[in-house]
C-alpha cells in the first residue's frame, strides 16, 4: 500500500509543478518564422513579376522592432519563365506591432532582373500580406 501513496502523492506533486509552471511562464508573442517568411516572399516576388518561376527562400532576418515596428528583410532566388535566367530578389517589410493584428506598413523590393518589378502590383500586395502575419509578432 505504500508504494502505490508514494507514487500518487509523486504524480499530484508534478502535476501541480507542470501547472505552476504553465501558469507562470508569460505567453511569446509569435515571430516570423522559416514558413511564414517563404510565404511572404513568394507572394511579393510574384506581384513583382507574375511570370516568376519556381520562387524560393534563400535567406531572411528579423530586425528587433523599434517605436512599435519591425523591420523584416527577405531574400529569394527565381527564374525567369522565357529564359530560364536566375535572379535574386531583396524584400524589406516594415510590420507595425503596435496593433492587434499587425499590418504590413511598407513593402521595398529590389532585384537583380532588368525588367522592372510591377510597382502597382507590390502596393496592392500590402493587404494580402497583413492576412497572412500573425495575429500577435
């Protein structure tokens, strides 16, 4: 009969530290991640150039944020859908965290290709952006 004690009263007591732990540990706001930020740069590399080929993630960074922003810089690699030609694309996001859900303020793209990126295209892309964020970064 002891033995079975000893283990309930072992099991009530990690129980209660497990909840005590959950209870104290203050809930992380959710960051861009690998995923998100591949998401996020296909989606402004095909505004930019809709006959795009194959967009994929080469890098990204994220920037701690100031005055309740924060800046996003993505890198991507695609191909051109007549020449086959491989180009490098630079996208900076400015996020605004200050509201519940975050909105995407600003999108900056530059790539290597000689034909220009369809400006109207990345203005209008903000809104699909914001959609995709978090409700919490």
């Amino acid at each position: 009969m002891r033995c079975s004690r000893t283990r309930w009263a072992s099991a009530a007591v990690l129980c209660g530290a497990v909840l005590l732990g959950a209870a104290v540990a203050p809930a992380r706001a959710a960051k861009i991640d690998e995923k998100l930020a591949e998401v996020l740069g296909k989606d402004v590399v095909r505004a930019a150039h809709p006959t795009a080929k194959d967009p994929k993630l080469l890098d990204y960074k994220e920037a701690t944020p100031k005055d309740g922003r924060m800046a996003v810089t993505i890198r991507m690699k695609y191909f051109g859908k007549v020449t086959d030609a491989k180009y490098t694309a630079t996208i900076k996001l400015t996020i605004d965290t200050t509201k519940e859900p975050p909105r995407v303020l600003d999108v900056d793209y530059s790539d290597d290709n000689k034909i220009p990126a369809s400006k109207k295209n990345l203005k209008d892309i903000e809104g699909n952006l914001t959609k995709k964020l978090p409700n919490k970064l």
